[in-house]
C-alpha cells in the first residue's frame, strides 16, 4: 500500500489567486493556498469515508483519546458508546494505535494501566487476521 496518492489539481490552482482565496489564507502564497486547498477536500472525504464510524462514534472516539491522554489499543476502541461489534469491524483496518513499550506502563496517558503490548495494533493488518499476521 502506497503512502501517498496523486490528486488532479484542476481548480485548486485557479481558486489559489482567487480574491476568496486570499481572504481565506491571507498568510500563504498560491502554491500553498493551491496544497491547502487539496488538502482540505481530501480530509473532508477521508472523513466521510472511514467504514463503521459517524460523527457520533467518531466524536466518540475523540472523547476517549482526550480522556485516556492516548489511545492505548484497538481493543479501547471497542469502550466508545455507539461502536459496536460491526462497526469495530468495519473500521478497525482504518485505525492504528501508536504505541511503544515505554508508553504501555509508564508514559504520559491520564489512566495508567498496566497492558500488554499488540505491536499489529500500530498497522493496518485488521484485528480478525493477526493470527495469520503472526505466522
């Protein structure tokens, strides 16, 4: 899988000079207006596309991380109101957890707790397959 991806920019560069454009983003030249530009209509679909989560359970989510400090693990996922077996399903595979060993027991979270480490929870290999990930 690709980390990056190749965007058409049509319009993006003419909306760039437009005197919107440096209303908006008064502090950038075009060609970042340009990137910003891109960049915000590929989150906004990025967001709209994340199978098994809503604006609910994604507000969910963001609730969890504020109270935790950190999301630990894809199984804290699983506590956010609303999200349920299939919703964990459908979205899991889209979800990484970065964690290291040093922050598992002792690092900077609100709700210490002592947890062993799955180091798949920090890909995109999705839960149901680890065991095959493993061997």
């Amino acid at each position: 899988m690709s980390s990056s991806s190749t965007v058409p920019e049509n319009g993006a560069s003419k909306y760039s000079i437009t005197p919107l454009a440096e209303q908006d983003l008064p502090d950038m030249p075009p060609t970042q207006r340009s990137a910003a530009s891109l960049f915000s209509l590929i989150w906004k679909c990025f967001q709209r596309k994340v199978c098994g989560l809503n604006k609910k359970t994604a507000a969910g989510l963001v609730a969890l991380r504020e109270k935790m400090g950190r999301i630990q693990s894809r199984e804290d996922i699983k506590s956010v109101k609303g999200l349920g077996a299939k919703s964990f399903e459908q979205c899991a595979g889209f979800l990484t957890v970065n964690i290291d060993s040093e922050n598992c027991s002792n690092g900077p979270v609100k709700k210490k707790k002592k947890m062993s480490i799955e180091p798949l929870d920090k890909t995109i290999v999705h839960p149901s397959q680890y065991n095959s990930a493993r061997r």
